[in-house]
C-alpha cells in the first residue's frame, strides 16, 4: 500500500462527531469572547472619556489620564482571578466530570454576560460593573479552560490527537481576527455596546448546546494524595536550575511586561491615529494577522537553524516594533508595526517551546508548563496594569516607546547574561531522552 495511503485523511478530528461539536461550539465562543474584550475595552474608554484625576503624594500634586489609569487597572482585573482559580481549575478538572464542568460553566458565563448587557441597555453600566463582571468572566475561564483542554483529547483515537491539537490552538487566533472587526462594526453601526456583550451570551450558549449531545461522558482521574505545595515547588526549583529553561521564561514575563500594548489600543486609536472604533477594531487585528501568517510559515519549515540567536533576534524586534508603534502618528505604519510584534511574538512562542520540551525531562513537563502558564500569562496583563501607570503620570505614546526600549535592553543583557542560550543550535533530531544532566546549575 502506498505510505499517502497509510497517513490521516485532512482535518481528521473533525470527522469524529464529539470533537467536532465541541470545536465548532468553542469557534463561536472564541470570536465571541474576542468581541467582549474588545468592547469592554472600548466602553471603558468611553466612560472615562474626559475624566483627569489628580494625585497627591507629600508635596506634589500630578494630573492623572483617567482612561490610561483605568484601562491599566483592567489588566489587573484580569490577571488576578487566574492566580486564584487556575491551580484549583486544573485540580477540578482532574477530579470531576470534565463535559459536566464545562457545562456549568458555560450557564455560569451565560448569566454573567447577559447581566452585562442587561446593566448597559438599561443604563446602569458603571466602571465597577465592568470591572466586577470582567472579574467574574475570568474566574469562569479558570475553570472552564482547564477542563476543555483536558477534554477534548478524549474524544479523538490516538492516531488523530496531533490535528486535533492544532484544530483547537487555531481558535484562539481565529477568534482574534474575528472578533475585534466584528465588534468595531457592531458598535458603530448600532452605537450601542450591550449588543457585543449579548452576541458573546449567545455565544456561551452555543457552547452549551454544543456539549449537551457530546456522547462521551469522560472518565474521572480521582488521586488519593493529600494536595500540597511540595510538588509545584520541585517543579519551580528545576526550572531556576536550569539555566537554559530558565533564560527563555524571564525573556518571555519581562519582554511582555515592558512593551505589551494592546489594552492602550482604545487610546491611540482615537486619540493618536484619531481613527476611531473603527480604526480601534482594525488595528486590533494587525498583531494577529501577523501572529497567523508566522506561524503558517514557520510550520511549513521542518527544522530551525541557531535556534537561540532567531529567540533574540525576535524579541528585539518585538521592542523595536513596540517603540516605533508608540510615537508614529500614520495609522497604515501603525499597523505594520503592530503586526510585526505578532511575528516577534511567534517565532519568540514557538521556540521557547521548543526548547522548554527539548530541555525537560518528561518528569517534569507538567509542572514546568504550569511554571511557564503563570509567568507567560502574568508578564501582559501585570504590563497592562504598568503601562497604565505610567502612562497616567508620562503619557500613551511615551509609555509604549520607553517600554519597547527597555525590552531591547533585555534582550542586550539575557544574550550577555546566559551565552548558552545565545549560542543554542539544537541538531536536526532532538533525543527524547532525559535532558536535565545538560542543564547547568543557575
């Protein structure tokens, strides 16, 4: 038999039912979810539209931008529902029936999201409403995404789990290619946000009936080990040993912390580019497209040259786009720039990956991944929550152009700090064999 004969027909996980309502259900949650980001950023924007605060510290008095501020303090509202529920999502999601789970929180999500909507038709909405309900949006997700991600492979066989694999990490990019232009046209045209935050209700709905006729019921993976902080702790202490696992993850948090951008977008869409929530829904998707059309690329190449030199390079470039996205006034250059953070960012994501799998043993993959979730998800949103306050006190275009800097100052200082990292050019085949003994000792 001919060996194309004996490989997986295209897009062979959709052709398993339970996986394929499963996706399509999360494919409208993603766009929708994408839409809610967007609008909840540009209705905060708007609500503190005019707004100067002023501060006092001992003697000094500083007049503070309330929508920089209050957009900063959106990133922080984000975070910290993930660094209270994630662990406890993914312990959940061990113990309990994953589709129940997920069940519960989609009607959970549901009710929140309508309420959303419900205050901003009736004109209720305030700062606190958004701020409280983003919160509780969040919280959801910490229990929801844990038990998707554990879920869906179940209802793959074996021979199809790397496509479903990559099925399910494209939603995310769809969803924010999508979403933000959807949003954009949905409010201009109805100048009326609520409609966002009911489409991404209906979304949730989707979902919900989605996985109500998904067949298989999963199976529950009950430990009888006391839960404790000792095994999270093994699995930081391996990751500060290992300095090449290592130099990628403080690359990562502080590069993302510096120049993170797009929580400020509302602001220098109208008041930079002067463009507007069209320009705003627009822009949004520049990282993206860049992000995608990347990926697309370096998925297509069977193996990365100097890999540790490219890591780099990438993330200088991602501060070099950063900075110049800060201070050009042309909304086309604009684009471009952003777009070229989404393809620092890429090729910067996918080979930190690949060395955190070449450079750890399967021991500890898990809870090196869990290390690397909490510093690659904590660097943006505390950065949003930075930029803000910075940006309060120094201003928008100030604030984006010092942080691009400061993130190829970083890179300067890890390629002289961790040269073995500099110097990394992996062979062709990586062993699968256990690696730590090449990782040297911080």
């Amino acid at each position: 038999m001919d060996k194309k004969d004996l490989s997986p027909p295209r897009l062979a996980a959709l052709r398993h039912r339970d996986f394929r309502l499963l996706w399509i259900g999360q494919l409208f949650s993603s766009v929708g979810s994408q839409m809610q980001i967007i609008g909840v950023n540009w209705h905060l924007y708007v609500l503190l539209q005019g707004q100067k605060d002023t501060f006092s510290l001992f003697s000094w008095h500083f007049a503070l931008n309330a929508q920089a501020l209050g957009l900063g303090i959106l990133g922080a509202v984000r975070v910290i529902p993930i660094f209270v529920f994630a662990l406890l999502g993914g312990v959940l999601a061990d113990r309990l029936d994953r589709r129940r789970l997920i069940l519960w929180a989609q009607l959970v999500a549901i009710l929140s999201t309508l309420l959303l909507a419900v205050v901003t038709f009736t004109g209720h909405i305030s700062v606190f409403w958004l701020y409280g309900l983003t919160a509780i949006d969040v919280a959801i997700s910490s229990f929801n995404e844990p038990a998707q991600n554990a879920f869906f492979p179940e209802l793959v066989p074996d021979e199809h789990l790397a496509n479903a694999t990559t099925l399910y990490s494209l939603l995310w990019q769809i969803g924010t290619i999508a979403g933000p232009p959807l949003a954009s046209v949905l409010i201009a045209s109805t100048n009326q946000i609520g409609f966002v935050y009911l489409f991404n209700g209906i979304s949730f709905a989707i979902v919900l009936g989605a996985v109500l006729p998904i067949q298989y019921r999963g199976t529950m993976s009950i430990s009888e080990e006391p839960l404790n902080w000792q095994v999270m702790k093994d699995g930081l202490r391996f990751v500060m040993r290992s300095r090449m696992v290592w130099s990628t993850m403080l690359l990562d948090f502080f590069a993302t912390f510096f120049s993170t951008a797009r929580t400020m977008l509302p602001f220098v869409a109208d008041q930079i580019l002067h463009a507007g929530v069209q320009g705003y829904g627009i822009l949004a998707v520049a990282q993206p497209v860049g992000a995608v059309l990347t990926g697309v690329v370096l998925a297509l190449k069977k193996h990365l040259r100097h890999q540790g030199l490219l890591l780099l390079i990438s993330v200088a470039v991602y501060g070099v786009a950063t900075a110049l996205f800060g201070i050009t006034p042309y909304f086309v250059l604009s684009f471009l720039l952003f777009a070229l953070t989404g393809v620092g960012d890429t090729v910067s994501t996918i080979i930190r990956g690949m060395i955190r799998q070449q450079w750890t043993p399967n021991a500890y993959r898990g809870r090196v991944n869990g290390v690397h979730m909490l510093l690659a998800f904590g660097g943006p949103q505390l950065g949003e929550l930075e930029s803000g306050l910075v940006a309060a006190f120094a201003g928008i275009p100030v604030t984006i152009f010092i942080g691009g800097i400061a993130t190829i100052l970083l890179v300067g200082w890890v390629a002289w700090k961790y040269p073995d990292l500099r110097r990394y050019a992996p062979p062709p085949i990586f062993s699968n064999e256990e690696p730590v003994a090449l990782c040297p000792e911080v």
